[in-house]
C-alpha cells in the first residue's frame, strides 16, 4: 500500500478528485475563468500563475487536512518552530517538484500556449528573512516535512518583506517590498483561531480565599493575532505541514468612545498603530522607537504561538498539563523568539493557575535554543525601562527566573560575585539590559551551535560560564539546505545527468549522492558535466546582461560571493584582489591569469554605513575596470542588484568558485557554502563555519584553503601591525595606493577613505591586511587548477560527490533524535 492509501486509510476519508492528478487540467480551467474571472493570458501571466497556484494548493490543502487527520487520531509529540524569519522565496515550483507534478503541469499549460518557466517568474519572493537564518528555517520545514515530521512552523506575516535594492550610481537604494500586493495565493486565513496579545499596563497582584497569591496584567494596549496558513509539502510522500504566520489587526475597528467624542484620526491612529507590528520586518532599531517596534514584534510572535498551542492542549485535554512536556517542543531560532520562556511561564501561571514550581518544569522541559551567531552585538539584549513599559509582567517573571537562577550560580561558585555578575540575566550599567539570550539559555534543556567550530568557541567562550554550569545543556547541529530545492529544482540539467548515473533515490536519500564520485574520471561524464556547467553559465550571463547590463563569458571562470554584506563576511578582501588583478593587467603581468567573471551580490542594512560604502566601492571598482579595454580578455566585475532566493536559484549552479572567506571564528556555519558545494563549485575558504566540515568532506586537495586559524587568533590581535604588513608587501600596497589615489572615485574625492582606515586600523577585528596574502596565493592557486579544465571537472564532480552531509534531512534528523526525541512512529505519523 502507498503513503497516499496510507493516509487516506488513516483517517477515514475517499480519495477524491482534489488528490487525482488526472484533474489537473480541468481545476486550472476552472480557477482560471470562474475563481479569476479571466478569458485570455494576455501579455502578463499573473493571473496564469494564481490560476495554477490554486489549483495545486487545492491538492495540499487535501494532503494538509489528513496530515492533521493522522495527528488527532493518536497523542502525538510535536515541535514548534518559532522563527522570526522565513526566507521562503517563491513556492510553486517547490511545490509542483514535491508533488511529483511537473508532467501533469506542463500539460496543462500547453492549451495556454504557456510554458512553466514563463509562468513561475510572475510569482514574487516571499522575502520574509533578511538571509541565512531565514532560508535555514525555510529549508528545515522542508526536509521536516520530507521525514514526515509533525513539525509546524511559526513566523511572522510582514506586509513589506527584505526591502527591493536598487543601485544608483553605485550606491544602495532600498525600496518597500510590497511582496503581498497581487495577492499570495499560497495563504489560507483562519481569523477563528486569532490569539490577543498584550502590551504595556500595569500588573496587579491579590490573594485568592486560599491564600494563593495571583497576578494579574491590566489596562493592556491589546492587538490581535490572525493567523495564514501556508501549506508545506514533503516530497512525494503526501505529507504536508503547515507555517502558520501571524498578523497583527487591532482588536475593535475603532475606539467608538473616541468615534463618538470625535476624535477620528486618534480612533485611526491606535488601529494604524497595532497594523505596524506586523509591517515591517526588522526595523532598523538605531532609534528607541525602533527597538520598541522589535521587541513589539518578537513578543506578538511568541505570545501568539504559545496561546495557540496551549489552547489546543486544553481543548483536547482540559486544563491538566501533566503530560504537556511529553508531547511538546519549542525550538527557538536564534536569540529572537528567547521571550518565550517568560511567556510560557506567564500563561501558566496567570492564565492556568500553574503553581511556579510546576510552570517552570513544564517550560524548561520544552524550550530547545539554537544559537546562531558569535557577534555578541546579535545576542539581543532590551533595556530594562523599555521592557518595563512594554511588557511588566514579562519583566517581573524575568527578575524572579534570574534570582531563582543566580541561587543556583552561587551554590556552584560559593562567594563569586563577579560569577554572578556576569551570568545575571540583568546586565548591570547606566541603564540596565535584560540578556535575551542568557534567558534562552537558564530556560531551555538544549542550546545547540550550528557548527562544530561553531558550537566549541559558544562552549569555550561566549557560553563558556553556563557550560561549566550545564555541559549536558549543549550539543552542536551542523547546518544543512534541501537538496530539493539546491539541486533538484535549481539545477535540473545536472540532476538528471547524476539520476542517469545512480538512479533518483537521492533527492531523498542524499547520502547516495556520494556514489558519482566513482565516475569523476570517466571522460564521457566529466564532458556531460562541462556541459551542464555551460548551460547554467548561459543563463547566469542572460541574468547578468539584463540587470546589470555587463556582459559575461561562459568561457571564463565564474567567482562568485552572494551574500548579506558585512564587513566579517569581507567582501572588501574580494574586491581587494579584484584590484590587485586589475593591477597586474595594468602592468602588463598576464602570465597565468585566468580570465575570471567575478559576480558580488548581497544587501546591507540600511543603517550600515561601512556595509554600502564597500558596495559603492565594488560598484565603482566594476564600472573602472568594465571600461577599460585592457581588461576585457582578462576580468569582468558586476554587482546584481536584489539578491534574493529566485537570483540565487540561477547564480548557484553557474558558479565555478565559491567565495566563504569570512574572518575566523565569526561566521556560525554558513548555508550558501552548502549549495555551491551541492551544485558543483569549489570552495576558496577559510577555517571557519562549516568551511571546516566541507573540507573534511572533500578532502583538502579540493578545497583552497587560506587565512589566520581560529587558535592564532589571539597572538595575532595582540600584535597586530596593519601598516607594517602594508608596507613589506607590495601586492597590497600597491592596491591600498591605488584607491588611495583616487582612480576608482575621480569625482568623489575621498570617499573610501573610510575604508582605508579600518584596513589599516590596529583594532581591525577583520584582519584584512593579514589575510591578503594568504588569499593572494590562495587564488593564484585557484588560477592554475582552472587551466586544466580536466582538472576542475574532476574537482567540481568530487565536491558535489561529497556534499551529502550537507542536507538538511541529515540536520533535521539530529534535532529529531537528539533534541525533539520524535520515536519513529510519531515521525511518521501514526500509520502515514
């Protein structure tokens, strides 16, 4: 019996026409004239691709409600993903590829005269994540999903996403990214299961006839959460999940006291005010205002969540939360949704009447915290006044966990004030700061790094106090992306050549993707590859030519560094050799230059001023060198404006090298190593994320390593001398003269003098001036390997070969056996 006769047995209902593919045709016929009201395409394909959309949503919405079916039908355990960010991008090709549709697709939209390229291009990128943290979260609720996991995700539902870049005369310009402006046909509106969320009153405190002392919060400014449910298909397996995002409206259409005393435009203003929440994402929190807003909407999240689960509970099982922590998972991406231990704690006991004892049994049995950064300026911290405003009853709950918390630090460290200090919750100064991610951290019973260099520099230093204190708390999860949609969906050409090879199973199974290894050498193989790589380079150069208006050559090496701009990520050391490369094509030294198409791509924050300063210099840097007829055989620069998820579904398989050359010991694990790697592309590297671990997987002949180790770092800090190595290495200072004349800003007379400066700052924590040469020789490596194409082939074959570890099935089935502890039969639903 399939999965699909699996479920249907399961729970009880008839397969219907919603679930026959054979429909396809008719249901697509049907949106598209009655739903849509259309008759014709028309030049634009928008209301093709609602039509289309609908009609596969009809199918997981029939898959939706019998993975439900199957979860009510047994006490199930399960785990809620609180998120902040879901960078989903766009979402009908994923799922037509996991409902094993294309065909059936294809079909459909021939009597459309349409082909499915042309149509998926009309459907905008949910932006709802800034970068890495929010497409890991995407592709965990896929491989989720995919295992048959009883997993739910939980976000928030921006109204604008990751905001629109354009470049204006090299600078960043940001732009609203009203992503929800045609609709989001994925979405279905459940206002019945709104949740109201408190902010700012008061707290009162009375004894009930018993004695008992309660608390309650009053005179709250209250919004209401209404959730839209996003269904999330596994592959082939009829399973699917659900996200669940979150709206904030306010609780009544107007204050009808102010209406009536007419005050209108303060009636508007409150209902304008609670809309906000759920606006924007991530405001830039330079201002009070700003971290208010944050906050704001880190709390909306979890106190949504949480009432929504916990209503769930009761409704099944009345007020009785003894078996609660048996059945139920919080895990926390990263620092953001840390607010959630106090909340649990607080709809415990105020609204449950749970005792603190038991309350707080019950949360540190459930919390599960992912780390996700070693900046400790993104561990959050809230000013104590602010919180206290927003959110005093959360405050108090927080001040009783820290002095419950530091018993325990003195009972360890008997005396040791300074002990105390530093791991209070409260952090002391001017102003006080509540530690977000110390909170996380005494609240759950796992906290996980992302990496294994990752996690031993969380377990040596940043955490190193609460490991001593709990070492059993810690485990490390390395990263991973689906291979669905990083090779699979992105690079079908190069899927199909490796299923010819070693059949399909990999898709699901990616730890069999290690069996192409033993064709690296085959001749036919390594050619069918070259042509692969060719194909994807030509639409890599269509996407460069249209929106950047630089012509690229498929016959160059393609290198390539996409990601969030931030100087620990050191796009200013790539383009640094960008220079010394132009340098040497100025001089005449073109022996063993490889041609090379360098691409850059990547947003930074609005308030950022070095992050779009080195941008403006790339951008200059590539307009100097694109119109200089010296270069043109040798390099071409461009930066793609608007780098997103459907951008880098082009860009990843078009790569031949993939820069991850962020500072040692800064990056957490890196996710767009992973893809590049999965689709081919060589990694030039340092030792830091889960560069480490991709090493190790390829092995270091295939991997071009460079740059400070994380155990030098100290020595090197202490001495560090930026001019002096400036001054003793003529490579670098030759570069460093040649902005510093002014040939890259003629008109603009000292505008990257900002740049200089931290280059040759002593304190520059990036250690760009001591990296250079080991990157310099690094990539004249990379120069001579590209040259004998037979070579790279052959190095491009083995890292895919050993990308297996790399899957998110393998990172979702840790968490699944080492921190959800989902048995094999809740894993898969019952029967299903």
């Amino acid at each position: 019996m399939d999965s699909k006769q699996e479920v249907c047995k399961v729970v009880g209902w008839q397969e219907g026409p919603l679930i026959d593919e054979n429909t396809l045709q008719d249901d697509l016929t049907r949106h598209f004239y009655y739903t849509l009201g259309r008759d014709r395409v028309g030049e634009s394909h928008l209301y093709l691709y609602n039509a289309l959309a609908l009609t596969i949503r009809d199918r997981l919405v029939a898959r939706c409600r019998a993975t439900r079916q199957s979860l009510l039908a047994k006490p199930t355990r399960q785990v809620a993903y609180l998120s902040l960010e879901f960078l989903m991008g766009r979402a009908l090709g994923n799922a037509v590829l996991n409902l094993d549709l294309d065909k059936s697709v294809k079909n459909a939209l021939e009597q459309y005269c349409s082909r499915f390229e042309e149509v998926a291009q009309a459907e905008h990128d949910a932006g709802l994540g800034n970068g890495g943290l929010g497409r890991l979260a995407a592709c965990f609720l896929d491989s989720c999903a995919s295992l048959a996991l009883p997993v739910t995700g939980y976000g928030i539902r921006y109204e604008y996403g990751m905001f629109n870049q354009s470049i204006e005369k090299g600078h960043q310009v940001e732009h609203p990214d009203n992503w929800l402006r045609e609709g989001h046909p994925w979405e279905i509106a459940a206002p019945e299961h709104s949740r109201r969320i408190k902010f700012f009153g008061s707290v009162e405190v009375y004894q009930d006839k018993k004695g008992k002392k309660h608390h309650q919060w009053v005179d709250t400014h209250d919004v209401l959460a209404v959730p839209y449910d996003v269904p999330i298909p596994g592959y082939k397996n009829d399973v699917v999940n659900t996200l669940r995002l979150w709206k904030s409206e306010a609780t009544d259409e107007f204050d009808l006291d102010e209406f009536n005393a007419g005050s209108y435009t303060e009636a508007v203003a409150r209902k304008n005010l609670a809309e906000q929440i759920t606006m924007v994402l991530y405001p830039n929190d330079a201002s009070e205002n700003g971290k208010e807003l944050r906050l704001r909407q880190q709390y909306f999240l979890t106190s949504a969540s949480l009432q929504d689960i916990l209503f769930d509970w009761v409704a099944r099982f009345g007020e009785d939360f003894t078996d609660f922590a048996k059945f139920n998972v919080f895990q926390l991406n990263d620092t953001h949704p840390s607010i959630a231990v106090a909340e649990l704690m607080r709809l415990l006991m105020d609204d449950y009447e749970q005792d603190w004892q038991v309350a707080w049994l019950i949360t540190t049995q459930t919390m599960a915290y992912t780390n996700h950064t070693l900046l400790p300026e993104a561990l959050e911290k809230w000013s104590v006044p602010l919180f206290e405003n927003l959110l005093p009853r959360l405050l108090e709950i927080i001040y009783e966990i820290n002095a419950r918390f530091l018993v325990e630090v003195a009972c360890k460290w008997p005396g040791n004030v300074e002990k105390q200090r530093n791991m209070s919750l409260i952090e002391e100064g001017d102003v006080p700061q509540v530690r977000m991610a110390y909170l996380a951290i005494v609240g759950s019973f796992s906290v996980n790094g992302v990496a294994a260099l990752h996690t031993q520099l969380l377990t040596q230093g940043l955490f190193n106090d609460f490991y001593q204190l709990w070492p059993h708390k810690f485990n490390n999860k390395t990263n991973g992306v689906t291979p669905r949609r990083w090779l699979s969906h992105c690079n079908p050409k190069l899927a199909d050549l490796i299923s010819q090879k070693i059949g399909r199973d990999w898709v699901f199974d990616f730890a069999k993707i290690s069996k192409i290894r033993r064709f690296y050498d085959d001749k036919k193989f390594q050619q069918q590859w070259q042509a692969v790589k060719n194909c994807n380079k030509q639409k890599l150069v269509d996407l460069v030519k249209r929106d950047c208006g630089i012509e690229f050559d498929i016959n160059m090496m393609f290198d390539v560094q996409v990601k969030r701009i931030h100087e620990y990520k050191r796009q200013l050391l790539n383009v640094l050799h960008v220079i010394h490369l132009y340098e040497r094509i100025r001089t005449g030294d073109t022996k063993n230059l490889t041609p090379r198409c360098v691409l850059f791509g990547g947003k930074a924050a609005p308030g950022y001023f070095i992050a779009k300063l080195i941008i403006k210099l790339i951008n200059n840097v590539a307009q100097t060198i694109n119109a200089d007829p010296l270069a043109k055989p040798y390099l071409r620069v461009a930066f793609l404006p608007n780098y997103n998820v459907t951008a880098m579904e082009t860009i990843c398989p078009a790569t031949d090298l993939s820069e991850q050359i962020s500072t040692t010991g800064k990056e957490a694990s890196g996710t767009g190593n992973m893809k590049f790697m999965m689709n081919g592309a060589i990694t030039i590297g340092t030792l830091d994320g889960a560069n480490i671990e991709i090493k190790e997987a390829v092995g270091d002949d295939n991997f071009f390593l460079f740059g400070a180790k994380s155990e030098q770092l100290d020595d090197i800090r202490a001495h560090y001398d930026p001019l002096c190595i400036i001054e003793n290495n003529k490579e670098l200072k030759d570069v460093i003269s040649l902005i510093e004349s002014g040939h890259f800003n003629l008109f603009e007379p000292g505008l990257f003098q900002p740049l200089l400066d931290s280059i040759k700052c002593q304190n520059d924590e990036w250690l760009i001036a001591y990296d250079f040469e080991s990157y310099i020789k690094a990539q004249n490596r990379v120069s001579l390997a590209y040259h004998d194409q037979t070579h790279w082939t052959r190095l491009s074959i083995l890292n895919t070969a050993a990308s297996g570890a790399f899957s998110s099935d393998r990172t979702i089935t840790e968490y699944s056996q080492d921190i959800w502890q989902l048995t094999q039969n809740e894993s898969t639903y019952g029967e299903v």
